[in-house]
C-alpha cells in the first residue's frame, strides 16, 4: 500500500501461528501448513517472535519467504541473548550468531531487525553508543534496517533520540501504558507496535482508535511526525519513510482484524 512513489505503510501481525485464530482469523479446516501464506495475503507485514527465543534454519527462513506474495516484508526480532545482558557492548558475538543464522535467505521480503530491551534495562549513553556500534549495516550483502525497542522511562531523553539518529537506527513507537512513547524518526523507516488493543472489539480498536493511527501513519510516511504526538527532539528531515506497525495486544484473537481494518483505511 504505496502512499508516494518513495515509501510504504504496511501493517500486521506478531507471528502466524496460534491457536485462538483458527476459526476466527484462519478458515475452519485450513491446514496449519497453510497460515503462513493466508496471513500473508490479508495482512502486509509480520514480524518474526520465534528468532528471539531461539536460533532458526535458513531452511525455515527461506521456506518462510516462499510462502509470502511479492511486496510482502517480515520484520524480525533479535534473539535475546543480544540484549537481555549486563553489558551491551559485550554483545557482538551475539549479534554475529543472530544475523548469520541465516535471515539473508528471507531475501527482499526481509524488512526491520527489532532488538527488544527488557523494561529494567536503564539509558546509558555510552552502553548504548557501544551496543550500536555493533549492528551492521548489511549482512550477506541484505541491507539491514535497525529498530530499538526500548521499555524504560530513563530513554525519555534526548541524548537517546539524537544517539540513534547519529547511527541511524529507528526507536520504536511502542503504544503501551507501562513504558514511554517515543515519536521521534531517527531512521529510515517508522516502526509501531500497538499494544492497547481490545478483544471484546470485534476490530481490536474502536473506530475512532483506528482513525487518530491511520493519520499518524500517513504523517510518518509522508516524513514528518504526528502532531497529536510530541517529539523529544528536532523536526526530522522531510524525507518520506516505510512504515512498518503491528498490532500485538494482550489476547491478539482481534489483532487481525484491527491490522486488516487500518489496511483498508490507508
């Protein structure tokens, strides 16, 4: 869903396989080996959580990729063994062994890496500088898009916004009551995770809720920032970017429904 020539908005899901969808989402009596490639065509992005727990094959990335229609991006979490550690900048063959496992094989259906910080993790400016330091900016000649996720009230700061600026990296727009909402766009790209949805809405959120996000989505393709959303530094650059958001709520039976209810809005 192209908004200009120059960037995309594409909205999904936390992963493809669970169960409360079958019958909801997922058809009655489609077979399990088949979620992967219905999602995929009623949503336009979906991002990866196995990765995070555990290494997967590059058989299974490109088998993943396979299933997908053309357009279609995965996002993918980083295991976390990066970034649930003491020390950040001790991270680098963690790093190495996440990226090398063989995410290169999902080819150009391979969209943002998400690293994910425990909420306990505090801002360190320097543990931080050294953490981003590490992440490439290729892997197997793939380039690679960064996105940190971060769940404690010290990144509220802006020596955190302007340090991933300076390294290019994205901070995500995670829509949660338990840990600040960052808006700045420091990166090539915008990546939301939205949180606050509803089970008992049959499309997650209420319509109003779907609207406010459909605008701010179109505000961060068009390169600029919501305004309903306050920034804790400078106006980014009018440049257009993709924009890649998910709708992972506790529950997340609706989930589907609320991703494809913002697909038909944009």
């Amino acid at each position: 869903m192209s908004m200009t020539p120059q960037s995309h908005i594409r909205i999904g899901i936390g992963g493809w396989t669970f169960e409360p969808w079958r019958g909801v989402f997922y058809p009655p009596g489609l077979k399990h080996a088949e979620e992967l490639a219905y999602a995929s065509r009623h949503v336009t992005s979906i991002e990866i959580n196995s990765t995070y727990y555990s290494t997967q094959s590059p058989a299974s990335f490109a088998k993943w990729a396979a299933s997908t229609p053309e357009g279609f991006r995965f996002a993918v979490k980083a295991s976390r063994f990066c970034t649930n550690r003491k020390v950040l900048g001790e991270a680098g063959e963690s790093v190495a062994k996440f990226l090398g496992q063989g995410i290169a094989e999902l080819g150009d259906r391979l969209g943002p890496i998400l690293w994910q910080f425990m909420a306990t993790k505090k801002f360190d400016e320097a543990e931080f500088d050294a953490f981003l330091k590490l992440l490439p900016a290729k892997q197997d000649g793939l380039p690679l898009t960064h996105v940190l996720e971060v769940r404690n009230a010290s990144f509220a700061d802006p020596a955190f916004v302007a340090l991933c600026k300076k390294h290019g990296a994205a901070i995500c727009v995670s829509e949660n009551d338990n840990y600040p909402l960052i808006a700045d766009a420091t990166g090539d790209v915008v990546y939301c995770r939205l949180l606050m949805g509803s089970d008992t809405i049959e499309t997650g959120y209420p319509p109003e809720g779907l609207d406010a996000w459909a605008k701010r989505f179109k505000a961060y393709a068009a390169g600029g920032v919501p305004a309903d959303l306050a920034q804790l530094g400078p106006a980014p650059e009018k440049t257009p970017r993709d924009v890649y958001a998910y709708v992972i709520h506790e529950g997340k039976v609706r989930a589907p429904a609320a991703a494809m209810a913002f697909i038909a809005r944009l």
